[in-house]
C-alpha cells in the first residue's frame, strides 16, 4: 500500500486586500509538514498554484522551499509539485537539478520529462516520458503510475501535443494524449494516478464556480473545461489543482478531487473549511481517501449590520476573524463610528456603508437637472443627492469638502 497526500493552490505570497497572510501561511504550512509526519504519507502531490503569482516575494520563495524540504523528511518521501495557472513555469523548475537531490521533482511544462533518477533512500524514478512517470518506492512492491499536466492555455496545450492545428477541442486532444499514455504504462501491476491544475468538471452540470479574484481558466484563450469522461479508465484517482474548495467532481472512472486551498483567500470563501486529502492505494483495487480538516488560520466572514454596537460586540467576540463588514443605516458612518469600528478589530479587510433608500427616482430632488446658478456648496449638496437618490451629505462629508475647496482657492 501506498500512502499519499494531496494539496494544492497554496498561493503562497497571496494578500488579501492589503492585509498580509504571510504569518497564517507560515502556520498552514507548518500543519501540512505534522500530518505528512503523522500520516508517514510516501508520496506528496502538490497539484498547481504553489505561488500567487509569477514574480513572488522572497519571503513567499523562502516558504515553498523550505516547507518542501520539510516534506520530504530528508528524501525519505517524495514530494511532485506542478506549475498552475498563477504559477511561472520557468521559475517552477529552476531549482529542479538541486531539488531532485533532496527528494523534491518540479514541473512547469506538459511537456516536461523528469530524467529517471535514484536517490539514497532508495526512492527511484523508473520510467518517463513527457507527462509521465513511474516512481518506485523501497518498501513497497509495486510503482506508481503518474500522468501529470500542469495548467497551460488551450493554444500552448495544443502546440505542445503537436496539435496546434486540429480542430479538435482541447478536451479532445487531453484524452488522446492521457489515454496513450494510460495504454503504455498503465497495467493493474501499479498504482495509476493523474494530476493536473485544469478546470474539471462533469459533463452535463452545472460547472463549479471558479473563486473571486481568482485568475479564470474558463475565458477566451484560457484552458476550456476537461470532462470527467476524458479521463482514461486505467486511473485510480485524479488529483485537482485550481478551485479552492474541497468537492469530488466525480466517482468515475475514479475519485477526480480538488482538495481545496489551505486558506480562504477570497470571500466568496467565507466560512469555508480547508483540507487536505490523504489517500491511500493499492495496485487493482478502488483507493481509500479521507479529508483532514485543516485549522490553521484566520476564518473569513462576510458580516452584515444595523447597527453600530451590535457590530462592535460581534468583532469584539470574533477577534481571529478576517472581515467584509457592511453597516446599514439612514446616513453616511461618521468619522468616530469608523474609528470605534477599527479600534475595535484589527481583521476589517473591508468596510461597506450602505445607505437606506429613502426615496424612489421619481422623488429625488433635481430629477430634472441641477441648477448650476448655485453657490458651490449648495451645489455639491444638489449634486450628490442626485447621486444618492435624495440623500443629503452628512456633517463629516461636508466639512471635507470645504477643506478640498479651501487647499484650492489658497493654491
């Protein structure tokens, strides 16, 4: 049997707004390393995304590399980790030479070959080809078979493949090309396993939602959906890169899975749970996977208020939470409200005053124009109730605005 965990979308450097998540990363990465300890996983499967973007901070470099490092418990496990759509290929196998030789095989490109190789612990990559290889381990009997694509747009996927000019679509092209792979290497005397950083989604559903500020593969010249009955039969499990919440796509031909992100990068992933998958496989037999709910970090929450002490009591209550805080009311939050808020919690990502209609387009004053013979602070009062259907500006509003046109006249 072998024992294996898959995680992805990572994004390490990832801020949300302004607010650093560096120390909650540092955190979540610490928590992957104690249950690949626990777990004594043989294998690690780091499917795409492991940066937020293709320029990252040192510190962001700094992390991936020593937490890989940590993973592989000094090449005595086997740490593959894939380029995904925010990540730069080239900058993903730059360490590749060094990497191999503590246990730990980048690829950037689908067309990628990882030389074979043996390291002291005896762990060996046997057989490869480009988006194939064979991994044998010391103590267990039989190898494992990985089909691996990192994410690439439609039209780079299909020049790699050397099918640039097909009409075929790139599900299409996906299927020939792992199902040929499947075909050579694929027998019931191995593991066989596929991994990839692609939207994957069953055909004939409603496709999963792609998570907000998250850079879309479903757009023109981004990578189209794959189905899940492109997947060629031989496999016995298929592990996602890219959708950052926990969800199997299907039970066939296997278990295909996004294991989620380790954090909640958006709010559009508000209160969600986080895991990672362990999994453990046989040669000819279904898996066995199970979810490990991951506890590191701050919890996102999108919070909606009437009122202003009632706001504060919840923050108060709530101090490791990470916030998208509306507050309703008749008029605009005074100066000393936000103040109160901001003192009173350091996770506001965001604060949203919304005002309360109070009259319909038809009762707003100067439905019919502004008069512009008005002296100019009548003539902003007029203006902006024509923007915020009849609702005056407030005292702080207006105080403000006497200053800016102070500084220009003095000017």
């Amino acid at each position: 049997m072998i024992r294996i965990l898959h995680t992805a979308d990572w994004h390490l450097g990832k801020k949300l707004e302004k607010f650093s998540r560096m120390s909650e990363q540092l955190s979540v990465m610490e928590e992957i390393v104690k249950v690949a300890d626990e777990k004594n996983v043989d294998l690690i499967l780091v499917a795409g995304d492991l940066f937020d973007n293709f320029n990252p901070a040192t510190e962001a470099v700094e992390l991936l590399y020593k937490t890989l490092k940590k993973l592989t418990n000094n090449g005595k496990r086997l740490v593959i980790a894939i380029a995904g759509n925010h990540d730069s290929p080239d900058r993903i196998e730059a360490p590749d030479p060094l990497a191999k030789e503590c246990g730990i095989i980048f690829i950037g490109y689908p067309y990628s070959q990882v030389a074979p190789f043996k390291l002291e612990s005896g762990i060996a990559i046997t057989k490869s080809e480009p988006g194939f290889l064979e991994v044998l381990f010391p103590d267990i009997a039989h190898p494992i078979r990985l089909l691996v694509t990192p994410y690439a747009n439609e039209y780079r996927l299909k020049t790699y493949l050397g099918l640039e000019n097909t009409d075929e679509s790139l599900r299409e092209v996906l299927e020939q090309h792992w199902g040929k792979l499947a075909e050579t290497y694929c027998d019931n005397e191995g593991v066989n396993m596929l991994m990839t950083h692609l939207f994957v989604m069953k055909k004939g559903t409603v496709p999963p939602e792609e998570p907000e500020d998250e850079k879309p593969i479903l757009h023109v010249g981004g990578a189209q959906a794959v189905f899940s009955e492109n997947i060629p039969s031989q496999m016995q499990y298929v592990a996602l890169g890219h959708l950052h919440r926990f969800q199997r796509i299907d039970n066939e031909p296997c278990p295909i899975v996004y294991s989620s992100s380790p954090l909640a990068y958006s709010f559009s992933e508000a209160e969600q749970k986080k895991y990672l998958v362990y999994i453990e496989a046989e040669t000819n037999k279904p898996i066995n996977y199970q979810k490990i709910e991951l506890q590191s970090g701050r919890t996102l929450y999108r919070k909606r208020f009437e009122d202003i002490q009632e706001a504060v009591n919840w923050l108060v209550d709530h101090p490791n939470a990470l916030v998208e805080l509306t507050l309703i009311s008749d008029d605009f939050l005074k100066a000393e409200e936000r103040r109160l808020l901001y003192q009173s919690h350091d996770g506001i990502i965001t604060l949203i005053p919304e005002i309360r209609k109070k009259a319909s387009a038809n009762e707003v004053e100067n439905e019919s124009g502004i008069d512009l013979s008005l002296q100019m602070d009548d003539l902003f009062v007029a203006y902006f109730k024509s923007r915020n259907n009849g609702q005056a500006p407030n005292e702080d509003l207006m105080n403000l605005f006497k200053e800016i046109k102070a500084e220009q006249i003095n000017e």
